[in-house]
C-alpha cells in the first residue's frame, strides 16, 4: 500500500472571463492526484463564466464551483471565499487567465514536506501573449533550493510579493488570521505576502517553475497590474506598500519592514516615474504631489543608503522639488540598467550634484562607484537608409575616464524569440574633448527582418582597459530622419519595412517587416489596437 500523500486543494478566481478559466482549472486538475481539490469562485460574472464552470464540474468531482451574488470588485474577497472552503492541508492560489504547469503541486508539496515548511515557493514565469516570450519572476530567489527557517534570513522575499507561485499550509493561514483584504482593494497581493512574512514561516524555495503568469497587453480589458493609466491605481499602489510596510513594523520584522520600503523605491518609484512622459499635466502634478507625501514618511536612513541608487535619487529629486521636472532625466534613470544622462551638474564647492539649481541632491557618492556600476549615458543615432548605427558614451564624473573604456559589443535582439541575436564589436574612440566616447556599427534591416520580424532590442555590453564589463542599453536620439517608418528596398524580400523607435525607458527599439506579407500583420496589428 502507497503512504498517504499530502495534498492541496487549489482556488481558482475569475471574473468574465469565460475564454480562459477553463484553461486554469484544467491546468489545475491536471496536477493529478497532488490535488484533492479545485475551488472555483465565481465573483459574479455576467459572461456565462460560472455556468461553463458549473458543466465542468459535472464531469469532474474534484471541482467545485461557488458563486458570489454580489461582485466584489477586486481579487481579495473571492479568495477569501475559496481559502474558507478548502479542505485539504495545504492551498494555493490561481487566476481564472493564468496556468499552474506540469508538476506544480508536486514540487512545492514536496519542498514543503521535506523542509517541514509552512510556505514552498517556486519560480514564476511572466508570459506575453501572443508572442510567447517568458520573462521570470525574481528569479535570483529560486535559482536553486532552499530552506529558510525565517523569512528574515533571506530579506530579499519581499520583492516577491505574488501569492500565486507558493504553497501555503492552510492551518498556518487560518490560525494566524491571515487572509487578503476584501472589497475593492488593488494589490491585495502585496498586503497579503507581508501578513504570511510577518508570521515569520518556515519556508522552503525551489527552482522549478510553478506558475504561468500570461500578459495581454492588447486585451480590452487590462489587468490591474497593466492598467496604471489613472492616477487611483497609484494611490492603490502607494496604499499597498504603505500598509505592506505597516505590518511588518508592527510584526517586529525590521529589517523586512526596511526592505519593503527599498523595494518600493527600486520597482515601484522606477516603474511610474518611468511612464510619466506618456501622462498629462493633471496626472503628472497629482502624481508628483502624492509620490512627495509618501515618500515624505520615509526616514533618513531609508534613503542614505546608497543615495544615488536609480530609485533613491528618483526619490530626492521629487522631495527636493515641489513641482514636476526633468521628466526626461528621471525617466532614463528609470532605465534598466539605469542611465544618468546630461547636462552633468557642480554646486558652487564643486560638488557633483543632480542640478545647479538642486544643489542639495548630491551625487558625490557616485566618485566611489567602479565604472560597471555606474549608470552610465550612451546615445543611439540610427539612421535605417544608411545601414548605420552611432553610439557615444559621455563621460560621468572622470568615473569613465578612469576606467579607460576600449570597445563596444552590439547586441541586436529579438524581443519574443528567446536566443536570436545579431552581435559585433567595435571600437570607442575617445573625442578630442577627452569627454564623449563615440563608435560606428552597420546595421543591416533585411538581416534582422529574414531571422525573425517584429520588434528588436539593442543591448550593449562595455569593455574597460581592466578587462571589466558593464550592461547598458542607449538612449535613442530624436531629431531630422530619426525614429520614423521607413520603407527599404530589397533584393531578397523587395521591401523592408523599418521603425525604429524609444520605448517607455527612453531605450532605442526597432521593428522590422520584410514583404508585403511580412507588413500585412503590422498593419493589421496596429488597426486592432487603435480601438485601445
């Protein structure tokens, strides 16, 4: 006779979403006997989704499927709901677009048991539809197995704020109290892992990836995560690291509660600051106010350290001035990797700082950072017609010209076609300045067009006189015959057609289509989306 297996019992949320909840509970039941159960919650759908649960559940008796009369208007209550309903020891969480992969609740059953573990988290992917390319979630938390026997030991889980890529003991849950908040409060993930962290758990991490998180940028309705267009979804944001930050102070966890707020400066302050530019005036200024009165309850301490980190200097630039500025300037820092471009500023005592007219934001503690930490500046001039690519690197602070800077590798790659790039290598040549770095590379459209249309990502890699390397991406220039569409002839396809273009960081992209066919969907693509 087998031993007893654990099991989980696995809570499934939607709301109309009747073309993808089938999908989530079958990827569900598909984990096999590791599941004893799939809870269905239904937040009152109007598209038929519960009635097309209810004829699942009819052929499978591990499924039930409850309906909430009233929606709740966010994701807490239903889960809520399920988590009340579950009945095996152990519970996890599943959103009505996304899917559980083979063998989920096999690994972190198995994490969890071994390591006695209240809570086993795996690697989540993020998947773009429909081009399929995955991107992982905090990976550097799961690159290989591990148990903790408190969360503080590895400060870093409060990046991870999802509560879908882990396994949770369901007594741990229910005798600490912990549940999401009800209602319509966004974000209630953020919330929610701070209350399972506060609780200080055991806990065990695997590699294996547990989770699809699929993205639809193009759907009609945005997930609350994409749909930041108006400015309550920042208040939401800021309300849920606020409280966030509350619990685990209150918890006693310190040193969580530090990193909480460090994590908010590095993704969350990037993130928006980084989109600022494609908002109004009304949103820029309600932004700005409300950013400066929540940045306004950090101490100190919390910004001291490493004050020219990308998301701390963001920081002191909003509380050092009352109105909106240099949107342009924060929004290469926003960059990843970060850019800190010109005009490169000295206070009167010959101090770098961010401006002459804000001093008081120094930057001195850039002179101790090597060059492959620096957020360094390269503009990206291309010009499609000519098949070439001008990039020149600025000096930041005699930080580049101390580390001797020699070539340039170009990578070209393709943004949804893991593994197809373009590279080469070429030369910086120092101006007679001695304060601009500049190189010349061909870029050859059709190239790139015949291994894959769509959208390519330039990334460069710098080499130093020590052998050293550092990470960057460009800056793209704007100007006369820069970033437009462009049609190229071509004896191989006839025509190429080109667009090269900034994205939300600033960064150079370009976007090729090799014949009328190959155009054919761009056209198409961009048609559907005019709608959004």
């Amino acid at each position: 006779m087998r031993p007893h297996r654990p099991q989980a019992s696995v809570v499934v949320i939607g709301h109309d979403d009747a073309a993808h909840v089938s999908d989530a509970v079958r990827s569900a039941l598909a984990q096999g006997p590791a599941v004893r159960e799939v809870v269905a919650v239904d937040d009152c759908s109007t598209d038929g989704s519960a009635d097309l649960l209810d004829r699942l559940a009819d052929d499978e008796p591990r499924l039930r499927v409850i309906r909430l009369p009233v929606n709740s208007g966010g994701c807490g209550t239903p889960r809520n709901t399920g988590l009340d309903a579950v009945t095996a020891p152990h519970v996890m969480f599943l959103d009505s677009d996304d899917v559980l992969p083979p063998g989920a609740a096999d690994a972190l059953l198995a994490a969890a048991t071994r390591a006695d573990a209240q809570v086993a988290g795996g690697l989540c992917v993020r998947r773009e539809l429909p081009s399929g390319r995955e991107v992982p979630w905090e990976p550097g938390l799961y690159a290989s197995p591990a148990v903790l026997a408190h969360p503080a030991r590895r400060p870093r889980l409060v990046h991870d704020t999802l509560c879908v890529n882990k396994l949770y003991a369901t007594g741990f849950l229910r005798d600490h109290g912990i549940r999401f908040p009800e209602g319509r409060f966004r974000y209630e993930d953020i919330v929610f892992t701070a209350r399972v962290w506060a609780a200080a758990p055991r806990v065990a991490l695997v590699p294996d990836r547990v989770y699809v998180w699929h993205v639809r940028r193009s759907a009609r309705q945005l997930s609350i995560s994409l749909d930041r267009a108006g400015i309550g979804n920042w208040h939401s944001r800021t309300l849920a690291c606020r409280t966030a930050h509350g619990i685990l102070l209150d918890a006693g966890e310190k040193v969580l509660a530090r990193r909480a707020r460090a994590k908010f400066l590095d993704r969350e302050l990037r993130m928006y600051a980084r989109e600022l530019l494609s908002r109004d005036e009304e949103y820029r200024r309600a932004w700005w106010a409300h950013t400066r009165a929540f940045l306004a309850e950090y101490d100190a301490a919390d910004l001291a350290r490493d004050p020219v980190a990308p998301g701390r200097l963001t920081a002191r630039v909003v509380l050092a001035s009352p109105e909106p500025r240099d949107l342009h300037r924060l929004r290469e820092l926003a960059a990843r990797p970060a850019r800190l471009r010109p005009p490169y500023a000295r206070a009167a005592d010959g101090t770098a700082c961010w401006s002459s007219d804000l001093p008081e934001v120094t930057l001195e503690a850039l002179s101790a950072r090597p060059a492959p930490l620096l957020p360094l500046a390269v503009d990206a001039e291309l010009r499609p017609r000519a098949r070439r690519l001008r990039l020149r690197l600025h000096e930041l602070y005699g930080g580049v010209a101390r580390a001797g800077p020699r070539e340039v590798e170009v990578e070209w790659r393709h943004r949804d076609r893991a593994g197809v790039t373009v590279r080469r290598t070429v030369p910086l040549r120092v101006s007679s300045a001695g304060n601009t770095w500049t190189a010349q590379t061909p870029v050859h459209p059709e190239r790139l067009a015949s291994l894959a249309p769509g959208a390519w990502d330039l990334r460069l890699r710098l080499r130093f006189r020590d052998g050293s390397t550092r990470r960057v991406t460009a800056h793209a220039l704007a100007g006369p015959g820069l970033l437009r569409r462009d049609a190229l002839p071509s004896l191989r396809h006839g025509v190429v057609l080109v667009h090269p273009y900034a994205t939300h960081s600033g960064s150079l992209a370009l976007r090729v289509a090799a014949g009328l066919r190959g155009i054919a969907p761009v056209l198409h693509g961009r048609l559907r989306r005019l709608p959004h």
